[in-house]
C-alpha cells in the first residue's frame, strides 16, 4: 500500500472518529434533554454563550493569520456588557420607532444642548417604546435627566450624559452588539437543527494591522462550523466605506455571501442593489437576521454532506 492511499485511509478514520464522537456528544445532549426537559432554541444560545471564548478564538486566528494579518488588540469582556446588550437589543428590534429619538440624542451630546421631543400624532405602540426605552436609559445613567408629559402635549424632555460608556454606547456600540447577538441566534437555531456539534467562536471590535502594515478595525468576525463570516456595521454614511469593504473582503478571501454590510437606515431595495454592484451581502436591520440565518443554514448543509459523502457507506 502506497503512501498516498495510507493518507487516505487515515484521513476516513480520523472523520469517522469524529463523527461517532459528534453522535456521542448528541446522545449526552438528548438523554440530558430527556431528563431535564426539551432543548430549546434559547438553552442552546444560553451553552453557547457560556462556552464562547471570545478571548483565545484559535480558528479565527489561524484564518487571520493565514491572510497575513495580526490581532493587535482585542476588547475585554466588561461587566456592563449584559446591559449594554439589553438595550441594544431593545433599540434595534424597534429601531423604527426610535431612530428620531437617536438622532436628537447624538446631536445633544455634541452640543450639551437638552432634548425635547414630541409624540403627539405617533402610534400608540411607537409612543410606548419611546418611553419605556427612554426610562431604561434613565435607570442606567445613559440620560442624565428625563420626563414625559402626557396628553395634550405628548412631550419628551431629557438630558444628556457625558458618562464614556453612554457615549460609545450611542456612538455605535449599540448597533455591533445587537448584530453580535443576532448572529449568536441565528448560531443557536441552526445548532439546534443538525445532529452534529457545531463549532462557534466570534470577535468583535478586535484592531489588528494588514500585511502592508496599516491598520484595521473589525466590527465582527464570526466562526460557524468551518465557515468564516465578516460583518460590518454602519449607522451613517455608507458610501465612503462600501468600497474600501468590498475590497477587504478580497483580502480575506471570501466570497460575496460571506461577506456583509449591515446599515441601519436603507431600504431593502437599495440593500440589493448595493449588494449586486460590491460582491457583499448588504441588508439593513431587518434582514440581517434572514439573510446570514439562508447562509449559514446552506453552509452547514454543504458541510455534512461533504462529511456523509467521505465516510464509508457502513459508517453513514
């Protein structure tokens, strides 16, 4: 037997190991479902969040490494990060509603000016979310000072906060760590539909320096299975970056559906239209969701099927 066919065979038996060794962990996890009640959707997001290590994430890494690129920096878990993602959560699942709100917010912490804004006119659901997100804010220092004055006047009055983390809370953090958790959902739900363990690792924010040197910032990276996903995230001004993203996508060698701009107030038309023209998938904050969950479900189909197709027919 040749050298070459004895790699063969020792590849099949390393995938056949780790097969059975995913159909194991898959019989722990069921007979502990059985014993414990179902495994929802929500448990699983709950495991993976508690197993993530954001801090030594070795198959990013590697894949960084093997484009020529360091990490340089990468942000520390932060005790406020649990209410940080709470209301970012908050405000992107009703950003509609709010964007006003946000905008009046941005500008009075550049100016120190204070905010009044008016609901009278708005739906009553609208109206509801405006003040239940404008009291969580007051409840974590984000606003220095707030009040809402009833019918007939449906006035809002607040203040800002000159607090750091308010600041790059509402500067854009807002807008990376609710993606990071949609991304941790869709994880959670295409794990709970395949028999297999399924891999995840992420960072966000982490700076790192290019090959010719210069330096970069990554929204967030993220790891499903074998697949490598690229997420950028702008609130503002979108046409001076889409290029430059475009053709840092080809640096790190992914293709247009790995690739993704999500912007917060474009149309779903204008989305497609952008996405045809750069080679990367830009959604706005109502697809992001959809549109990574098609991915990443197509992703990990081909994945098991390449796996099925390697090992014997007695071992499938």
């Amino acid at each position: 037997m040749n050298n070459e066919r004895i790699e063969t065979l020792l590849e099949r038996i390393a995938l056949a190991l780790e097969r059975l060794a995913g159909q194991a962990y898959q019989r722990r996890m069921d007979a502990d479902a059985c014993q414990g009640g179902a495994d929802t959707k929500e448990n699983v997001l709950d495991s993976c969040c508690l197993n993530l290590s954001s801090s030594s994430p070795s198959i990013l890494e590697q894949f960084l490494n093997s484009k020529g690129i360091r990490i340089t920096t990468r942000p520390v878990d932060d005790a406020a990060d649990q209410v940080i993602d709470s209301l970012s959560l908050y405000l992107g699942e009703r950003y509609d509603a709010l964007a006003e709100l946000l905008g009046k917010i941005k500008r009075a912490m550049q100016t120190g000016m204070p905010i009044v804004a008016t609901l009278k006119g708005r739906p009553q659901q609208d109206v509801s979310s405006v003040c239940q997100f404008c009291t969580r804010l007051y409840e974590v220092a984000f606003l220095e000072q707030y009040q809402y004055f009833r019918s007939p006047s449906y006035l809002i009055k607040a203040k800002t906060t000159t607090l750091p983390k308010a600041q790059r809370f509402f500067s854009g953090q807002w807008l990376e760590r609710f993606i990071l958790q949609k991304t941790k959902a869709v994880y959670a739900q295409i794990r709970s539909e395949v028999n297999e363990e399924l891999k995840f690792e992420y960072l966000i924010n982490p700076q790192i320096t290019l090959p010719n040197g210069d330096d970069f910032e990554l929204d967030i990276l993220a790891a499903i299975g074998s697949f490598i996903y690229w997420i950028e995230a702008k609130s503002g001004d979108y046409q001076q970056h889409v290029a430059k993203y475009s053709k840092f996508a080809r640096l790190l060698g992914l293709n247009s559906v790995h690739s993704f701009i999500v912007l917060t107030d474009v149309p779903v038309n204008r989305c497609d239209a952008l996405s045809s023209l750069f080679s990367m998938i830009v959604c706005n904050l109502q697809t992001f969701e959809e549109k990574l969950m098609d991915v990443v479900r197509k992703d990990t189909a081909q994945q098991s099927a390449a796996l099925d197709g390697l090992l014997p027919a007695a071992e499938r």
